[in-house]
C-alpha cells in the first residue's frame, strides 16, 4: 500500500487525483491532504478518505477548520509552516504536488530534502528553478515523476531509450480558445471566453495561462528542466485534438508518440504506479472514429507569451522566475476583473525588459528575482 500525500487536494489535479485513490484502494492510501482555503471540500475529503494529517494554509481557515474536525483524530497542521511540518512527519511515500503557482516551490524542496519522490503536476517551481530543484533532487536520490500530460508523454516515449540519440522533442499544444480567434478581436476577449478551455478542464490560472498559451511555454522550461535539454530542442506544435500529448524524434529519423484520451487521471495514475501500469478505466484511441489528427505551426504574433518564454528560455538564469512571477500577478489581476487579457503579455514583456540577468543564480537569487517581479508587476499594473 503507498501512503500518498496530495498537495493542493481541493484543485482540479487534486480532485482527479483522488478518483484515481478511489479507483485502487487497495494500492494507495491519501494520508495527507492540504489545501490553501477550501475547507468546505476539504472536509468532504476528509469525510470519504480519512487521511491522518491535514494541512489548511490560510490560518484563518485553518482555524475554523480545526472546529470542524475536534475529535476526528486527524492532525492538523496550519499555514506555511505547518505544510512543512506535514511533509517531515507523515511518512509518505510519493507526494502529489498539485498546489497552484510559484507557493509550490518551498514544498517541493521540502519533500526532496525528506526524501519523498514527488509526482509533480505544478510547472511553475519548475520553470522558476529548474536547474536548482533537479541538482537537489539527483543528490538526494529523489524521483520526480511528470503529470503534466506533456512531460509525462515526454518521459515516456524515452523510458527505455540512450538519451544521447534524442534529436528533439514535440511538445503539442491544444491551441486554446482562441486559436481561430483573429488577432485584431483580442482586446474584446472578457474573462468567461477565456475560461472555457475546448479541451481541458482545469483551475483558472492554468486555464488563463492556456489561452495566452503561456502554459506552453512554462511547459518549455519545464521540458529542458525534467529532460536535461537545451531551448533549441524542444518545438511547440498545435494539435487541436489533444490525443497525441508530444513526442520525441531520435537521430535515425524515429518519432515516437504518446497518445490516450483526454483526462488528466491518466497521467496522473502513471506517475502514482511506475513503474507498473494499472487498469484506468479508459479505453484505447478509436482511431476509425477520430480519423484525423491536425498539427500546425503556433502563431507567435497572436501568441506573444511563447516568444516570452522561448526569450527566458533562452537566457535562463533569474529570468524564467521574473518570467513566472509577472505572469503570475498579471493573472490575478485578470482574473480579479482588474485588468484586459490582451494586456498580459505586454506586462510580462515589461518587466522582463526592466530586470537585469543573473547567469548562475542561488536559490536566494531566484526568490529575491521573484519579489522583484511581483512588485514591480503590480506596480506596472497600478501605473495603468
Ligand atoms: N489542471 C490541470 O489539468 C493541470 C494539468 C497540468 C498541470 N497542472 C498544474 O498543476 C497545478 C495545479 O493546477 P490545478 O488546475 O489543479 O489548480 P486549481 O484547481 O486552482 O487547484 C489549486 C490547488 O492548490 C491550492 N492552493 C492554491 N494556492 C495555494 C497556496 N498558496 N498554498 C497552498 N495551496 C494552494 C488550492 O487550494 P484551495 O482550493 O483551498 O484554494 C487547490 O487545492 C498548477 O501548477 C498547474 O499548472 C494542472
């Protein structure tokens, strides 16, 4: 039985994760759960579940929390320190990272500090410090699984293959919402458009960030990050079906494809069973009824966050967390009706552009980079 940990239990990945507990209860146990503020779904796992430990992040939730669960026998650990405290003292196996944006990153480094493979859906600790999460990750011995569907596909299509024969990778894209939108009827785009995804079914920041398509380039970041590869590697294809979730080309000419339905169970299950693969419950492609399967070129123009990413990419150094970080408060903003979405990636643009490169960086640099950035994105955002 592993004993899994799910980071971020109230979100979309979290949720799913639990479908995926639910299916196999004879093979995972959830025994620790956290959330930021969500207490009501919370408590309904708890309820269905029971875990031994809980983390709430916001204290004052935490509080009524605590109400809520006296006498359960379920320990609660509070805020920023109590997620810490979770990760150290409850004896978990693989630990689900499904908390949203760059307030993953401390976590991760805990649970690969104790030890504890991760199975990894967050992308921003990533694309924030790449380098610095894999080189302690190597140290200490620690596995990072992918569920990102693209990284996942990534991984394993080169499973069992030399990596020095890797000639480059695919990474799909679904497009977004607005893939056949004309680029003149971008400043009339409203919240509600951009958060119905055609494809994908996720939290909002993340449904946000793929419709900039920024999410394709954190995936980027992500990529040379898991992989170990270099920008000129890595190529975004648009493939609106989103079955085919990348690929990965080697020196003779051989592309190899993962593809599967849909539904982020999938990956997820994966990236709890490896090496093993279970039953899922999904079926195969039907590859009569689907017949076709688009691939294009993405529209740098429409699309000005992949030209962003693919710059940070390229620099590296602070510049993926100022990257992150701007992107991050620029969402929020948008998200909280404070600012127009075609704005994004003019406010990204600048404050990369007003951020001085530091090739190399400590962790202590990457999180100084990263304040910086979010105050000055709000500073730009207040300006306008
Ligand atoms: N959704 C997908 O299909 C998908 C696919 C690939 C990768 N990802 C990545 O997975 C991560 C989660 O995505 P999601 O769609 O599941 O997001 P989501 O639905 O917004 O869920 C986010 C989860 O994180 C918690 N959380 C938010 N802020 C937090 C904080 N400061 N500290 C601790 N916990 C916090 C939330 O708690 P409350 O509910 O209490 O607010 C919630 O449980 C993101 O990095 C995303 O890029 C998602």
């Amino acid at each position: 039985m592993k004993r899994i940990a799910i980071l971020g239990s109230t979100g979309s990945i979290g949720s799913s994760t639990l479908k995926v507990i639910r299916r196999h209860p004879d093979r995972f146990k959830a025994v620790a759960l956290a959330a930021n503020s969500n207490i009501d779904e919370l408590l309904l796992q708890v309820k269905e579940f029971s875990p031994e430990s809980v983390c709430v992040i916001d204290e004052k939730a935490a509080a009524r929390f605590a109400l809520r669960i006296k006498n359960k026998g379920i320990k609660l650990y509070p805020g920023k320190q109590g997620l810490k405290e979770l990760i150290s003292c409850t004896g978990i196996d693989r630990m689900v990272l499904a908390i949203t944006g760059s307030s993953a990153l401390e976590p991760l480094l805990t649970a690969i500090e104790r030890k504890i493979d991760v199975a990894l859906a967050n992308k921003e600790a990533l694309v924030m410090a790449g380098s610095i999460i894999m080189g302690k990750a190597r140290r200490h011995n620690v596995r990072i699984l992918p569920i990102d569907s693209e990284q996942s596909a990534i991984w394993q299509c080169l499973a069992k293959e030399d990596k020095r024969a890797l000639k480059r990778i695919y990474l799909t894209a679904s497009g977004g919402p607005f893939r056949k939108t004309s680029r003149s009827l971008f400043k009339k785009i409203e919240l509600k458009q951009v958060l119905k995804h055609p494809r994908w079914n996720m939290g909002r920041k993340i449904t946000v960030d793929s419709a900039t398509l920024m999410n394709k380039g954190f995936e980027l970041l992500e990529a040379m990050a898991l992989f170990d590869l270099s920008s000129d590697k890595v190529s975004i294809l648009i493939h609106p079906e989103a079955i085919c979730h990348s690929m990965v080309e080697f020196n003779d000419g051989v592309v190899m494809a993962q593809l599967s339905a849909t539904d982020m169970r999938i990956p997820i299950q994966y990236a709890l069973t490896f090496p093993d693969r279970l039953e899922s419950g999904f079926s195969g492609i039907d590859f009569c009824a689907l017949k076709s399967l688009n691939f294009e070129k993405p529209d740098f123009k429409k699309f000005p966050c992949l030209g962003l990413s693919l710059k940070a990419a390229r620099m590296l150094g602070t510049m993926p967390a100022v990257l992150n970080a701007a992107n991050e408060i620029a969402v929020n903003e948008f998200l909280a009706g404070n600012l127009r979405f075609f704005l994004i990636p003019d406010i990204v643009r600048t404050v990369m552009n007003r951020h001085k490169n530091i090739i190399n960086p400590s962790l202590a640099q990457i999180l100084a980079a990263d304040a910086w950035a979010k105050q000055q994105t709000a500073a730009v955002i207040g300006k306008l």
